[in-house]
C-alpha cells in the first residue's frame, strides 16, 4: 500500500533559519503530493501541492519539488517567522483507484524570535 | 461564506452516549471524509464517501456510524461513546472528484467523560 514517511519533530528552528521538512513516500504510478500546515486549534490546510514528476509547488515561501527518481517531497523555506510555527503534513493521493489519501504524521516546527 | 464547517466545536459526553458530528460544505465536492486526531497517531480515516447515499470505512470505523444522504451533509454519529473515543475529530472534503486537495473544517473536540 501507499506510505509517506516524514522526518520526526519537533523541528527547532531561530527566526530567519533555513528550514528542510523531509518527506519520501511509496506509491504505485503517479500520485498527486501535498503539503498541510495545522497551526493551533485549527484544522489542515493545504500550503502547496504539486501533480507530476519536477513540479514544484509554491506559496507564502515555501516550495517543495516532486522528485520521482528519489521518490521525494522535501518542504524547504529560505527564510522562517515565529508565524510559521505549526505542524506540517505531507501527503499524497493515487492516481487512479479510491481517492483516499495517505498521510504522514506530522512534523512539529517551532521558531524561536 | 463557501466552506467546510463542524459542530459543535466542543462537546463533553458520557459513556455510553449516542453523539452525532456534524458536517456541512457548500462546494458540493463528492469525495467527504471523517479522521480523527490523536497524539502519536496522527491522522487516522473513519469513514468516507464518494457520493451521497456512498460511503465506506477507513482505518478505524468500529464504533461509529456516518451516513449521507445530501451531498452536502457528512455527519457522523459515535452509537455508544466510550473513552476510547476521546479524539479530536476532522471533517473534510476534497475536489476534482478525490484527486485535488482536501479541505478541512476547524475540528470538533469531544471528550467522553
């Protein structure tokens, strides 16, 4: 079956550091990825998606690029904000089949003034 | 306003109460889902639905029952609430008939006492 493997948190981070959030996954054909931001008391939502092979995904300075050959969705940002503190999500769904998703667990960033 | 809204927000119950989730989205999107939340398992499906009057269990659906009869309503009702089942709950809906990205409500918080 489908699994999307996430680097464990939290992830501790100064203000203006560079962040990487790793996230390989394992699915059949071309899946469709995602990366979720969860802040406090609030439910998912959806930061960047990318569709197919060397896409990247972008919004609020985040990026991420669907790397088929490494099976790879890495979440990087050049420059982080206390604002950026959440829990991040990657995530892909088939393409194909039943449109259930799969999740990872989560990664916790804090950010640190 | 379009969107993906839960109630209530918080409930307290107790043990072998019936409690019903609701969940209403206005985009008419097919594809609903139902996870809960908890520390150390992240995301886990409940049930989902493809359409109205179609739905099919996820990851975990003892002990909880969904139905749809509008496109719009996804509620989810716990038959014997036990505490077990103390979670936060998600609904969801997604776009592009299950390939696009999910959109999540803000989550209702139960507590089974």
């Amino acid at each position: 079956g489908n699994s999307v493997t996430q680097m464990e948190g939290p992830v501790t981070l100064s203000e203006e550091a560079f962040l990487t959030i790793n996230c390989t996954y394992t699915a059949t054909g071309y899946p469709s990825l995602f990366w979720y931001v969860q802040y406090p008391g609030e439910g998912l939502q959806l930061l960047l998606k990318a569709t197919k092979a060397d896409d990247k995904g972008s919004n609020k300075g985040f990026e991420a690029t669907y790397r088929k050959e490494t099976t790879s969705f890495h979440l990087e940002k050049g420059s982080v904000q206390v604002s950026d503190s959440a829990v991040y999500f990657c995530a892909l769904t088939q393409s194909g089949g039943s449109y259930i998703p799969t999740f990872g667990r989560g990664t916790s960033l804090i950010v640190h003034p | 306003d379009a969107g993906i809204t839960q109630s209530p927000r918080y409930k307290i119950t107790e043990t072998g109460r019936q409690v019903t989730l609701m969940c209403h989205q206005t985009w008419s999107h097919s594809y609903m889902f139902w996870y809960r939340q908890d520390l150390g398992h992240g995301l886990r499906l409940i049930y989902y639905s493809a359409a109205a009057d179609i739905t099919d269990k996820g990851e975990v659906p003892d002990g909880y029952v969904v139905s749809r009869s509008k496109t719009e309503n996804f509620p989810l009702t716990l038959e014997s609430a036990t505490r077990s089942q103390t979670s936060v709950y998600f609904c969801a809906s997604s776009e592009s008939g299950g390939r696009g990205p999910q959109h999540f409500g803000d989550g209702t918080r139960l507590s089974i006492l």
